[in-house]
C-alpha cells in the first residue's frame, strides 16, 4: 500500500475533493440522513464554490488521499483557538480498511505540535459508525450538539477530541 497525503494548493485539485465528496456523501451518509440533506449539505459545505470559499476567507486547509495512485479521500482542516478542527475526513467505500483515517490523524497529531496546539477536535454525527473509528484512534467524546443548520435541517453530532 503506497498512501500520499497531499496538501490542495490548486482549483484543480479543489475539484478533485469536491468530486470524491459528491461521490462519498451520497454513498454514505444517504442512509443515515437521507438524500435531500445530503444534497443541501454538498452544497452548502462539500462543494467547489463552498470549500473554495472555506480556504480564502475561513483558513481551511484541505489534503487528498491517494492511495496507490488513485484519489480515495479527502479531508480539511483549520486551526481554531488552540485546538485544531478536524472539520471533514472522508474516504471512499472501497479504500476503508487501509488505515487512512489513522495516517490522517497522524499527520494532525504532528501539526498541532509543530504549532503548540492542544488537541484535535470534531464532529461526527450520532449515527455514523465513524465515531468507532475515531475512538479507536484516541478520541474522547466530550460533548453532544444539535445543530440547526438551515433549510429545515439540522446535524444531530457528537464532538470528539483528541489531546496532543
């Protein structure tokens, strides 16, 4: 297995990322939380114009996945306070299993020392079998949110955290 996480510096990765995020997120998160709110949380947060947005003005850094030359995932982060918001790690059905989330974190866990932050933190919702994966990587669940995020919908989340 030959993992590369590669920082997005480029619209035409950008691109890339909001491709696997199409993909990803109608595959995965549809059962949990059904298609229409699939397709306004892409919009709202998973697209190009979106995440574009999210790395000019907002300080996200966003990295893709390529494992054995095939782009499989994504994820974007962005310092707040002194902790390091872990805001999307997504990795296609058929890479899981490869130890991307933990290379991910990983990698994290090294930012954050390098910047003399505190932990990792993130939001995962209630039903998403992610949150196993993130307690077997070290994190701790410290809080529960509900969060209303517009157009009738909402994230019912739970945030986690992972002390450096």
């Amino acid at each position: 297995m030959n993992l590369i996480i590669e920082e997005v510096t480029s619209d035409e990765k950008l691109k890339i990322v909001s491709l696997l995020a199409e993909e990803i997120w109608h595959e995965h998160f549809t059962p949990i939380i059904g298609r229409e709110q699939v397709l306004y949380m892409l919009d709202k947060f998973q697209s190009f114009d979106a995440m574009k947005r999210q790395r000019e003005s907002e300080g996200y850094t966003y990295y893709l996945f390529k494992l054995d030359g095939e782009y499989v995932g994504y994820s974007g982060i962005a310092v707040h306070g002194d902790r390091l918001f872990l805001s999307k790690l997504y990795v296609k059905k058929s890479a899981r299993g490869n130890k991307i989330s933990r290379a991910a974190i990983e990698k994290y866990t090294g930012i954050c020392r390098e910047k003399g932050l505190r932990a990792i933190y993130l939001t995962v919702n209630k039903y998403n079998f992610a949150k196993d994966v993130y307690t077997t990587l070290g994190f701790k669940t410290i809080d529960s949110v509900k969060t209303d995020i517009g157009g009738g919908f909402y994230m019912d989340d739970y945030i986690m955290e992972l002390e450096i």
